[in-house]
C-alpha cells in the first residue's frame, strides 16, 4: 500500500508492484532536488566579514600585472590590508611610493600566499571564493598565477568539513562545485587546473568525502554519458593520483552500498534499475 499525503486526508494506493513505485518516485524526488539550484543570486555583495579575503585575492592577482602603476597600487593593498586586518606576515612588506614592483614576482606572490594561508587561515573560504570569481574574469596569464598561489589554501578546507556547522559545510561544498564548473567550462586551462587543483585536493584525506559528493551530485545533474560526467570522471583520475589506495576504497564502498540498495526493488538485470545510472557514473571512476 501507497500512502500519500493530503490536506484533506490521506490518500492511499494498493498495487501489486508497490515497492518498486515507491522507489521511482523516491528517485524522481531525489533527481528534482539535485536539480534545484542553492540559492538565486542577482549580485554578489560583500558582507563586513569577507572584506580581508576578498581584498587579498585582488591585491595578489594584480601583483601579476603586465601594469607597473597597478603592481604598485596591488603592492599598497596588500601593506594596507596587513595593517588594517594585522595579517602576520612578518614584515616583509614595506609600503611606498616610490617602490618599483618587478614583472617577474611569481615566487614572491606565492610565499606571500603560503604565509598567509598558514598563519591566518580563517580567511580560507572568502579567499577561495574571490579567487574563483576573479579567475573568470582574468587574462590567461593571471589564470596561472592565480592557479599558483590559491594552492596553498585548498587543505585549509579540513577544518571547515569537521566543524559542527552546517553553513560553512554548505560553503566547501559550493566552493567546490564551483572549481567544478572551472574544470568543465575553462578548456584552455584544463590541463593545470588538474594539476594545480584536483592532484593537490586528492593529497588531502579528509576532503575526498565530500569532493566525491559534489562529483557525483553534478554528474547526475548531467546525466550518465553528458559532457560533464565525463570531465569528472576524467578529473578523478588525477584526485586518485596521489592516494590511489584511499580514493579507490571509497569509491568501492559506495558502489557496494549502490548495489545493496538494488535488493530492495530486484530487476532482472541491473541496468534496468532505476539507480543503474548512478552506479554507472561511479564506475566510471
């Protein structure tokens, strides 16, 4: 029997095949759900908290620029912001006019960026988010520099997944999803966003989890065989590559519980099931 709910009382269904269309519209449900974007935004805005974040993500991407006055202006930023917010970098910054800032300044942005994603590492989740934003909107040159010094923050994430608050649980999982969207959509960078991002995020144990969650979740958005699903398919290859071991247990164990699940509703063969896609897509990794 099929009990549905109703305002005016509830409405039951009697058929001989109950369980498995219990279980189609449970999976139904489930793909509407997925397919609800979060939130809609029609701008961003800057709230008090995330000023220190989002202004060091643009004082380091303008320090790359092929523009002397603007390195110098990004140079200021970043003394002002370390002042302002007493960001530890241990005095290695010297504000002045008169200061001329090289081209070549890769290695200094990048220790800069280490420094601060060791020492203040709270700023993690605004950074990240700004870095993103703002590598849409950057020449390919910047792309790089950006994929370079935004390294360093991606295993600050850890300690946002293993605090009891749903908010900043909910903000990894959209940062991540938005390094997804990167990975499909930015073609000319693809090959060092595998490197620089995915390869880096495998090294960390304790993300893998919930990166596997977003993997799939966008995969199924996409359909078993979309463009999409294959990109991240392609994208696990280089989270397994530095913990190989690890990343392919938890895939298995998912896969098991995936087929566990199909003794609830048994079909003649798997593909005919209704989460066959779903164990599909995991397979592909």
């Amino acid at each position: 029997t099929l009990t549905i709910a109703n305002e005016t009382g509830p409405l039951s269904f009697i058929h001989n095949d109950c369980d498995n269309i219990v279980q189609a519209i449970i999976h139904i449900r489930t793909r509407w759900e997925l397919a609800q974007p979060d939130s809609i935004q029609i701008h961003n805005k800057i709230r008090p908290k995330d000023v220190p974040g989002t202004l060091l993500n643009i004082a380091l991407l303008n320090l790359g620029s092929l523009d002397p006055s603007l390195r110098s202006a990004a140079y200021n930023l970043l003394c002002a912001l370390t002042q302002t917010f007493d960001l530890r970098i241990e005095g290695q910054l010297l504000e002045s006019s008169g200061l001329c800032i090289p081209s070549n300044n890769t290695i200094f942005i990048k220790t800069i960026s280490e420094k601060l994603a060791l020492k203040e590492a709270h700023l993690t989740l605004e950074f990240l988010e700004e870095c993103v934003e703002g590598f849409r909107n950057s020449t390919i040159e910047l792309k790089h520099l950006c994929l370079e010094y935004m390294t360093t923050w991606l295993p600050n994430l850890t300690r946002f997944c293993k605090q009891n608050d749903d908010n900043k649980r909910a903000k990894v999982s959209m940062i991540l999803d938005k390094l997804i969207t990167l990975t499909i959509e930015e073609d000319d960078m693809y090959p060092s966003i595998q490197a620089k991002i995915w390869s880096h995020i495998g090294q960390v144990s304790d993300l893998l989890d919930i990166v596997l969650d977003c993997f799939i979740k966008r995969s199924v958005l996409g359909g078993l065989g979309s463009l999409q699903a294959e990109i991240l398919a392609d994208t696990a290859v280089a989270l397994a590559s530095s913990n190989a071991l690890l990343f392919s247990r938890k895939v298995i164990g998912r896969l098991c519980r995936l087929i566990e699940k199909t003794c609830l509703s048994p079909t003649p063969t798997l593909e005919q099931h209704l989460i066959w896609d779903d164990i599909a897509i995991l397979l592909r990794y």
